[in-house]
C-alpha cells in the first residue's frame, strides 16, 4: 500500500500502539538493541527502510551498502553502534507506518494535535536519518573492514 508520502508495508500491522509512537522509542527497539540475537529478523526490515531512504540509489547499490555494514558490524564498534542506530530508525519507521495505517482505516487520530501531516514530516526525518547512517556504508570495505577515516582534512584545513 502506498500513501504519497511514505510507503505502507503489505500485511497486516500491529494496531495496539499507543497515541503518539512515532515520538519516542518503542520498547520493541530497546529489547531489540539490547539483543544480538535478534539481527536476523530484522536486518531485512533495515534493509526495506533503506531501500525507501534510498529512493535514489540503485537497488544493487543499497543492498550492498547494506551488506557492507553488516559486515562492518561484526568486526568494529563504531560499525555495530551504525546498525543499532539503523535498527532502531527502523522500529520507528514502522511504527509511523502502522499508525498512518490505523489513521487511513479509521479517519481519525487518537491525539487531535497530530495529523498526517506530522506523520510524513515524522518520516522525512527519519529516512534523512537513515540516508546519514547509511552513507556510513562508504567507509566499509567488501571484507568488513571499518575506516571512517579520521585524519580526512578538507583542503582548506590543510
């Protein structure tokens, strides 16, 4: 499904949010933070907000800059704290999602002050922040290793 400004996933979604969870993080995102093992089940969830952040790119592209950073996030610290970040933009997205999903089914919000509107700006800002940790991906070499190269000067600091 498809609503103009950002996507909705096919399926069914969780309608038991709460009135505002787009504000906060969830604690589906906590748990999921404080949990390896979890990866597998959502690194394709990353993967389908990225290719949304990344309306842009190639899709070959964005799975390899995913990939990338997986990979990265096995061997490095800063890697690994890039992917929880983009984990947990993705729990948001969702739940932005579901809720504009919940609205467009019953015309109507459970908190008057936010309209869809909010939801989209919502969005936007999260896809922004999921191009930036993304981009991340270009510091990422094909066999994992992570290099955000911190000795890079541009040429008028030199």
């Amino acid at each position: 499904m498809d609503s103009g400004i950002f996507r909705l996933p096919d399926g069914k979604l969780d309608e038991n949010l709460g009135a505002e969870p787009y504000l906060g993080i969830s604690d589906e995102s906590n748990g999921l933070l404080r949990s390896q093992n979890n990866d597998e089940e959502i690194k394709p969830r990353v993967l389908r907000q990225m290719e949304y952040a990344f309306d842009n790119y190639q899709i070959f592209e964005i799975h390899d800059m995913h990939r990338r950073l997986w990979l990265a996030g096995e061997k490095s610290s800063e890697a690994q704290y890039v992917c929880s970040q983009l984990m947990q933009l993705t729990i948001q997205a969702e739940e932005i999602e579901a809720e504009a999903e919940r609205r467009q089914k019953n015309g109507s919000s459970n908190n008057n002050s936010y309209g869809m509107e909010d939801l989209a700006d919502a969005m936007r800002v999260i896809r922004s922040s999921i191009r930036m940790y993304g981009k991340d991906a270009e510091f990422c070499s094909d066999d994992g290793v992570y290099n955000p190269t911190p000795d890079f000067k541009w040429p008028w600091q030199k």
